[in-house]
C-alpha cells in the first residue's frame, strides 16, 4: 500500500495533522469527530453501506453535525472489510467507534489487533454501560434519556412530583465532550510513546461525573435535595422567574447582592437583623424568611420586563440574564460579532444556518471547508489515497464490502 496522500484536506486549525476514522451514528461518538474536524483534524467517517447514519434522517442538524467530514460507506466486519479498515488506520491517530459494549471485540476486532496494524493508535469505545461489568447492563441498548436515569442524573431534574429529563440530549452531549477530550489527551501520550491507548467511555460514567457536585453530599452524609423544578434546591434567589413579557434567571450570591435584593423587594428591614446580618452571603432555603424572599421576588419579578431587570441587576453585581428564546438569539448583537452563528452551503447548494466554530482559537483557528457529504461520497478518493487500485474498489463494491457515492 501506499501513503495516504491528504492534499484534499486543507490545513488549519491546531489539529492540522491529525487523522481520526469513526464508525458511529446519532450524536455522542460522531459529534466528538465533528469538534475534532472543526479543529483541524481530517475525520473520515465509516457509515453502513444501505441507509447510512440514521442522522440523515434529521433536516438541518446533520448539517452541522457532519460537516468538515469525509463519507465512506462500507462494512468493517466482513473479512474484506475488515482489510479496508485496517488500511484507514494504518495511518490514522484516532479510531472512534460507538456501538453496545464490546462488539468490536466480539467481532475479533480487539484492540490488540488493531494494534497490530498501528501500534501508536488511540483507541476510544464508547458505549451506554462501558466494555465490562454485569453482561446485562453492558449489553443493553442505551440511548440519552437511559443513560441518564441509570446515572441518577435525571432523578436530581424536574419537579418534586416528577424527574424530568434535561434536554436536548445532555447525556448525548457531555459524552461528546468527554470523547474529544479523552483522545486527545492520549494522543499526547501517544505521541511522547509510540504506544497507543485504549479508553472506555461509558455514557453513565460521563453522567454519573457531570451530577456529581449532590450525590457527593449523599455519598458522604447521607443528604438528599429535592427536585428543584425551576428553582435551586438549597438558596433562594437562583433560578428561573417568571416577568411581565417572559422569563429571567437569577443568581443572587454575595453580600451587597443580597442587601440590593432585600431592599429592592421591599424585605430590607430584614437586613441587619438577627436572622439576616450585615456579612450574609447566602440566602438559604432553610432560612427563617426564606419562603417570604421567595413570594416577594417572584411577585417583584411578575412585574417587571425580563430585559430592564437584567441590566439593572446587572450594574449591582447580581448575575442576571434574560432567558432567550430563539428569535431573541436572531437579534443579539453580540452573538453577531463573534460569528455564533454562521451560514454555509449544503452539498445542493442551499444556505444552512447554525452554529459557529467552538471555540475561538486567535492563534490556529477552526474553519467550516466542507458541507455534510452524501452517502459514500468519499469512499474512492479516501481508498485511493490508502493505496486501493480502481479495480480493487470496484470488486469490493461488487461484494458489497463498499459503496460509493
């Protein structure tokens, strides 16, 4: 085989140079790749050969969420693909692949074999329960909302009638994060070593993690708080209140915070006082007025314009946003000037409009250089470039191993 040529690919960004191939669909595994390609690296990304990443079937999300990228669409676990897989990542530095445990492994696709290909690669799995443990929970299909009620991260959401699941996809997303985070973290090892590293990410460990700062309050002390709905479980004056045109969030914290508030609500008698002295920080649920703070500021908040309020609060130090919807986001001026929002073409030509590079590197900045390929679009320019003759790809998609596009 020959070296792989990357002339297609351009160079920017402070990835430029690294190579990463992933076999997933949806959202966790793939959106880890789209960060790493937005970043600089080449990402080709291994679809199945008959309908592709079920992705595709969203209308606009797949445009954000697969461009940059490079389409093949063949079957890795057949014998012959099993070849064309390891030719991709013989060169590659990063293998991503998502799936229910330890399937590549019981299709005789261990990390050891791999390994055998380029010892230096790094390996990230990424599955719901992890490569090992109960074979029950390991081998269950997982999906966001599952994974986050078996973290417990979903029962500390919601109501104290009924937990309610964050959206959209936040167990989909943190593991994302946790993904492009991890295998670069071992590429660097790698890079120093020659030695490459295998990673379990377990989606419930990633949710487990993010909603830990209460369960270690459980773990340690036995305390549970109650599900907040729209408020905090343990302070008042943070959350989200209802005003006259809509809704703001709050976070009153700090001493000159808390004596503005009072005052503002007509409570600042309270100030001073035995039960409110002069250095209080915090307003704690548990306090002798909190219920009375609560009633004043929500009655205070309802009658008051979202925007006013921010900036008032705003000038005294207290944290304070408007909450925006989505037409409010179209308006903002400074969501404008750091380009959060970009527009682009789709492979037919039309302007898709989403979100911007994150995040903003001065020095090596990310770029946006190619829309979502089609199904398979990539497939002979990316085996050429792994040495495959024209012949040799047209027998493998005659025995249905590959598809072009």
């Amino acid at each position: 085989m020959t070296q792989r040529s990357t002339s297609a690919i351009p160079g920017f960004g402070p990835l430029e140079g690294v190579r990463v191939v992933y076999s997933a669909v949806e959202i966790a595994a793939p959106t880890a790749a789209a960060l790493l390609s937005e970043w600089g690296a080449e990402v080709i990304w291994i679809e199945n050969t008959r309908t592709g990443d079920s992705m595709r079937d969203t209308t606009y999300v797949k445009e954000l969420e697969r461009r940059n990228q490079r389409s093949i669409a063949m079957n890795p676990f057949s014998e012959e693909g099993r070849t064309v897989l390891f030719e991709l990542l013989r060169d590659a530095d990063i293998f991503i692949e998502s799936s229910k445990g330890p399937t590549y492994a019981r299709r005789g696709l261990t990390d050891d074999v791999l390994w055998e290909h380029n010892p230096a690669l790094v390996i990230a799995h990424v599955s719901g329960f992890g490569q090992y443990g109960v074979p029950e929970r390991v081998n269950r299909a997982a999906y966001d909302l599952t994974v986050q009620a078996y973290s417990g991260y979903l029962a500390q959401n919601g109501t104290p009638e009924q937990p309610m699941a964050p959206l959209p996809y936040v167990g989909d997303y943190f593991t994302s994060e946790m993904v492009a985070a991890s295998v670069l973290a071992a590429l660097t090892k790698a890079r120093a070593t020659g030695q490459g590293e295998s990673i379990d990410i377990a989606m419930y460990e990633v949710m487990l993690r993010i909603g830990a700062y209460y369960y270690m309050d459980y773990l340690n002390a036995g305390t549970r708080y109650p599900r907040p709905g729209a408020r905090h479980p343990n302070l008042c004056g943070i959350g989200e209140y209802a005003c006259k045109d809509g809704y703001i969030g709050l976070c009153v914290y700090g001493v000159p915070q808390n004596k503005y508030l009072l005052e503002r609500i007509g409570l600042g008698h309270l100030w001073g006082t035995e039960e409110y002295p002069e250095d209080t920080a915090a307003l704690w649920l548990d306090g002798p007025k909190a219920e009375l703070i609560e009633q004043r500021l929500d009655e205070f908040c309802l009658t008051q314009n979202r925007f006013e309020l921010e900036e008032e609060f705003s000038a005294v130090g207290i944290a304070a946003n408007a909450i925006l919807e989505f037409e409010d986001l179209d308006r903002e001026e400074h969501l404008r000037q750091r380009e959060a929002i970009v527009e682009w073409e789709n492979t037919a030509g039309d302007t898709v409009r989403g979100i911007g590079i994150v995040p903003k590197f001065t020095r090596s900045p990310g770029r946006i250089w190619r829309p979502m390929p089609e199904l398979g679009q990539d497939t002979d320019a990316v085996l050429t470039e792994a040495g495959f003759t024209p012949e040799r790809i047209a027998e493998l998609e005659a025995n249905g191993t590959i598809r072009r596009g």
